[in-house]
C-alpha cells in the first residue's frame, strides 16, 4: 500500500479477531469453543477448490451474480455537477437482497461442517427469508428467532419463511424486537452447538463471524470494481453505502480499501433526528462498547445499557455496528454520517421517479446521502452506491408515512 | 494478594469441615433496590456461604426467561451500578458473607474498569463474574481485579475441551465455576446432572474450590451436586420465589425456610454418601 491522504490500515481481523482495537469474542465460555472451531474449519474450507466452486455455481446459477453496475443517468442528471452515479443492483439478486450472498455461502459451510440445523435471527424478515431459501435448497433444517413486534409488522415475510419450510420463533423478552431476536439466537447457540450452526445475518457478533460475512459479502465489492474499471477506465471517488450492522457496506467496500483515493461512505439511519436520540447511528451518535459478542459502537446509557434503536427501516435498526466498520471511523479510511427517515423518503420517491426503482428503505438512506456528497465532489466525479435491496417489502411503510392507506 | 480474601477464607473453613458451600444467586435491584438489602441480610443469615449478586443487564445473553426478566424489572425500577456498589457498602457493615460482583462487560466498562474494580474492592466485594469475558479477553481484566485484590471467577462449560480446562485453571483464582448444562441459567427441576467425569478431570487440574451452578433448583438436586461440588449455586429457583412475594417482608420470610432446606440439604450430603 502506498501512503496516500488516508490513514495507513490493516487488514483484519488479528489472530484474536480484533480489527485494531474492535471485535474480538465476548461470549460465554459454552460458545468459545464453537467458535475456535468454526474459525479453524472456516479458514480451511475456505480455501477449498470444491467449496468455492460449488459457491460460484450457486451464486451464477440461482442468485443471478454478477448483478449489473447500471448508470442511473437519469438520476446523476438530477444531481448536476456531471456527476456519474452507478448502482450496484444487488435488488436484483434472488430473493430480492444481498443477504442470500451471505446465507448460501454460510449454509454450503454449515453442510461442511456437519450441522444439520441452522438458527438465525431476523428484523425486518429479509436475512430470515434469505437465510429459509438457503436451508430449503441445501436440504437444512431452519429455525428464525423474530421479535414478536416485528413479527406483527412484517407478516408477510413470516409467511414466505414458513412458505420455505422455516419455522419462525416469537421472541417476547426485551424490546421484542432485532436486538432481542439476536440475543435469543445465541441463547438457542449455547444450547445446541453440537447440532446447529448459527447464521448471523450481518458482520457483527463475535469472532469469527465479522470476518465470515465479510468474505461472503465481499464479492459485490469485487464485481463493481471490476465493472466499473471496465466501464469507466477508473475507480470511482466514492462509494456509498448504508450502515446498520453493516454488512451490505462491509461487502462492497472491502475489495476497495487498498484503493486509498477511493472514498467510501457509511450512511446510518438517523431516524427523527440525532438530536433526538431516536435513531439508529450507533458509528455518528453512539459510543465504544460490548454488546452480542463484540467490541464496537453501540447506542447506550450513561450506564452502559443498551438503547432501543429507532429507523424507519427496519433493517437498519440495530443499536449496534460490525467492528470492522468502527476500526474504519476510528482510522478514518471510511466516513459516516446519517440521514433521517423522512430523507430516505425522498429518496425512495427520487429513485423510483427519476430511474423507475423502487429501493428498499435501507438503501434509500444511501441515495439520500448523494446531495450532501455532491459539495465535495469535483465535477464529473464517479459514484458507486450499493442498492442492498429492492423496496416491494417497504411499500405498506412507505405508502403510512407518505399519508395513504393500501 | 495482600490479605486473605473472604472467599478463600471460606473455603478453607468448609474445607476443614468437609462440606460444600451454598451460592445463591440474587439479581440486584430486584424487583427493585430497596429490596437487595434486606435479601442479602436474609441469604447471609440463612445459610448462604458466598453471595453472587447480579448486576442487572439489558441484554444477558447468557440467561434464560428469569433472570432476563428480573434484570429488565430491576432496571425499570432504576437499579444501576452505582447504586448496587452503595448497597454492597451498607451490607458489608453488616456481614462478612463474600459478594462476587456478576454481570455482563459493558456497563462495568462504561463506568471505567479501573474506577469500578477500586470501588468493588473498597465497599467489600471479593470477587467478579464476567460471562462475556472468556479466558482470550481477560488480560485486560483479571490484573486490574487482581491488583485491587478482587478474584476474577473463571468459568468452565460442558463443552470446554480438556486443553482449554487446563489453561482456564491456570489462570483461576479464587474458585473455578463450572456451568453444569449446555444452555443458558434457569432452573431445571427435573434434570440430573452428569457432573462425575468432568469434576474428576478439573480436579486433576486444579486445586481450587469448583462451584456448580446452572439449573439447580431444588434441594434433593443440590445434595447431589454437593456430593462431587465444593459449591452449589442456586439462581433461577431464588429469583421466582422473590418474584412470587407481595412485599419484601414476606419474600425474607419465604426464602428463608428454603435456604435452610438447601443449606441442609447441602451440609449433610457427604455424610449419607
């Protein structure tokens, strides 16, 4: 790596799963040994020929990789400057997110491993529905931890997990919702880690899943930097992406770190306001702590408990963050920032008018964030901007906040 | 460390005697901070040896429904740490039963780790329970306990393999905990614990105390776990019979008559066997 304008960097995790000083395994000592052991097998499966292989079939075959890199020029026409914004259509990928990237990789380790059941825990229903599809395919049984208040919201995508032949648990403990679902996923853990293999649906928890859904994740990172050299001659300036635990921004990101003037940009969801303390930016308005495993930034008291978390996306609200993404503010080679639920509205609204995509709400918050990026960029910079998902999912939310009933 | 710690003075008394020692488990603040006092005066004198007392959690991945509930009702009610800190101060006024400080990471870290370990040590505690602080992520714990001559309690899982039992007792103080079921705490009443083959492989291992806990709920349970256990930790079964009383009164009194079965039932079980 050459010394550019960035902060020097290491690619992590250490050997004790520590991204500088975040990550790391705050577990009970029932689970150390399951993950020593699934860290040791995951290194080696890794890099098995068959595995990868059997991986890319997978994600050619039935999740419709490589996805495009589309030039929205409709929409960075809006923008002015002569700024170039490219999505990267991870909408399009089977099951209508990137979650699936993650959930096949990790089912296909799961058989390697010779665990026959999978738990996983869900928010809004997208990494349970993705993590149902997986098990259906790979002939795994299937078990989804869900807050019961999400549960009441997201009927729909309890259905298409019981549809796939999951069963979904209601979770009543807590706030009932994401953070309590994970919780009670890791409880289910302790109990059945002989049998049972743990899907995290994003790169949080304790090491080595950070690093697992990363390296999972990482190959949106890898097909836009390739389309984008293909198409434009060079790498973008910047590349944006929404931030809850942060596994969709971890992906793309990753394959650009050593790219030091390639900017990349976190957005988390700043709910009503950060000034508010309804919001879920654990990286703009939380602190440094311990919470599902690892140390990282979190939404907490002055006594150290943790917040509930607010968004109007569900998939973003989450009080805490991956520790990969905290070493990255901590050494400033990637910037966060927020923007409100009513922002990624309107950029709900600005992509479908000006590109006829409906975003889910979660990426929504990475649109949203262009105007404010625009100030600093140069005219005709290059953007990439991972669209996580599609927004069919959102509609029941985005049609109540914007005053109409379906 | 300096002078003896209450712990291993304890021990060393039961030792003598031959009998193991009752651990019950109260959550602090619950149900809320005026109770602790009075309950933890009620456990030291009926019987309790040692006192693991709870430091409430909005998130203990490590607990089942009870103690989950306990810890949100004790933080609704307004428990923090600093207020269990101040409680622990006026009991030990009262009593010199050992207190082992037992809570997740973060709000010990949020308070400072330094300041909190000084504190504990100064209003009497003896020793602290992390459960999310595995053996790979106490270096920056155990010494900052150890030199304010505070035990850091190692933890031991039916899952644990025999080379990492080894280094886990080689880095224990105070007594070695092992956690009696896969799973997390709550009580089992029906459940017959396999403790035989892995006390006998930790007693090859370490001359500490090994107290058992996880699941433990009625007495005739705690008389087997006593037979092989130098300790018998009780929790879940505590905390719905706190949760089951009107007042405060009434939970002393309620509590009382079963600690002695406990105690009894405890005391008496290396003579039947």
């Amino acid at each position: 790596m050459t010394s550019g304008h960035n902060a020097m960097i290491e690619i992590g995790p250490d050997e004790k799963g520590y991204f500088g000083e975040f990550g790391g395994r705050f577990v009970p000592e029932t689970l150390m040994p399951a993950l020593i052991e699934l860290e040791k097998q995951y290194r080696q499966i890794k890099q098995d020929s068959t595995f990868q292989q059997e991986l890319a079939y997978l994600l050619r075959e039935y999740v419709g990789r490589p996805t495009p890199l589309y030039y929205a020029k409709n929409l960075s026409a809006r923008l002015g400057k002569g700024v170039r914004v490219y999505l990267k259509r991870e909408d399009l990928c089977h099951t209508g997110a990137h979650k699936i990237n993650n959930t096949l990789g990790q089912a296909l380790l799961a058989k390697r491993l010779g665990k026959h059941r999978i738990i996983a825990e869900t928010g809004a229903g997208q990494h349970g529905v993705a993590t149902a599809t997986a098990c259906a395919l790979l002939g795994l049984e299937c078990c989804v931890y869900m807050g019961s208040e999400d549960i009441e919201r997201q009927k729909l995508n309890v259905f298409r997990m019981e549809l796939l032949g999951a069963k979904v648990i209601e979770v009543t403990s807590g706030t009932r919702t994401l953070k309590d679902a994970t919780s009670e996923a890791l409880r289910d853990w302790m109990a059945n880690c002989d049998t049972t293999h743990y899907i995290i649906g994003s790169v949080v928890g304790p090491h080595p899943f950070p690093m697992i859904v990363r390296d999972f994740q990482s190959v949106i990172g890898q097909e836009a930097r390739e389309q984008i050299v293909q198409k434009e001659g060079k790498l973008p300036q910047a590349v944006v992406a929404c931030v809850g635990g942060g596994s969709n921004a971890m992906g793309i990101f990753f394959p650009f770190l050593a790219d030091e003037d390639v900017q990349l940009i976190g957005v988390e969801a700043a709910g009503h306001g950060l000034a508010t303390g309804k919001h879920a930016a654990s990286l703009t308005g939380g602190e440094v702590g311990v919470f599902h495993g690892a140390k990282s930034y979190v939404l907490q008291t002055p006594d150290g408990q943790i917040t509930p978390a607010h968004s109007i996306s569900a998939g973003l609200d989450y009080p805490g963050t991956g520790p990969e993404h905290s070493y990255l503010a901590a050494t400033g080679r990637a910037k966060y920032d927020a923007v409100t639920d009513e922002e990624a509205l309107a950029a709900v609204q600005l992509l479908c008018q000006s590109e006829g995509i409906i975003p889910a709400l979660e990426s929504a918050h990475a649109i949203a964030y262009l105007p404010k990026l625009l100030s600093r960029l140069a005219e005709g910079s290059i953007v990439i901007v991972n669209l996580s998902g599609r927004g069919d999912k959102d509609v029941y939310t985005i049609a109540r906040s914007l005053g109409k009933s379906l | 460390m300096s002078t003896t710690n209450r712990i291993d003075a304890v021990f060393a008394k039961l030792r003598t005697k031959n009998e193991a020692a009752l651990v019950p488990y109260l959550t602090g603040g619950f149900p809320s901070p005026e109770w602790t006092l009075p309950l933890l005066k009620s456990l030291a004198e009926n019987g309790a040896d040692i006192i693991e007392l709870g430091v409430p959690f909005s998130d203990p991945i490590a607990d089942g429904p009870t103690i989950q509930a306990a810890c949100k009702t004790a933080l609704e009610n307004g428990t923090t740490l600093e207020r269990i800190l101040d409680i622990v101060a006026e009991f030990r006024r009262a009593s010199d039963t050992p207190i082992v400080l037992f809570g997740a990471l973060n709000p010990f870290l949020h308070y400072g780790f330094e300041k909190f370990a000084a504190r504990s040590a100064t209003v009497g505690a003896d020793a602290v329970l992390i459960p999310d602080v595995p053996v790979e992520e106490a270096d920056g714990i155990q010494p900052v306990l150890r030199s304010h001559g505070l035990h850091f309690i190692e933890l031991v899982a039916p899952t644990t393999p025999f080379e990492r039992k080894k280094l886990i007792a080689e880095r224990a103080s105070g007594f070695l905990y092992y956690i009696s079921v896969k799973g997390v705490t709550g009580a089992r009443a029906n459940t017959r614990f396999a403790l035989e083959e892995p006390l006998a492989e930790l007693r090859s291992l370490t001359t500490l105390p090994v107290v058992v806990g996880f699941g433990i709920a009625t007495p005739a349970q705690a008389q087997e776990v006593a037979r092989l256990a130098d300790g018998v930790v009780v929790g879940s079964a505590l905390i719905e019979k706190i949760a089951a009383a009107r007042d405060v009164v009434s939970a002393c009194g309620e509590i009382s008559g079963w600690l002695n079965e406990l105690s009894t039932a405890i005391k008496t079980a290396r003579l039947k066997a």
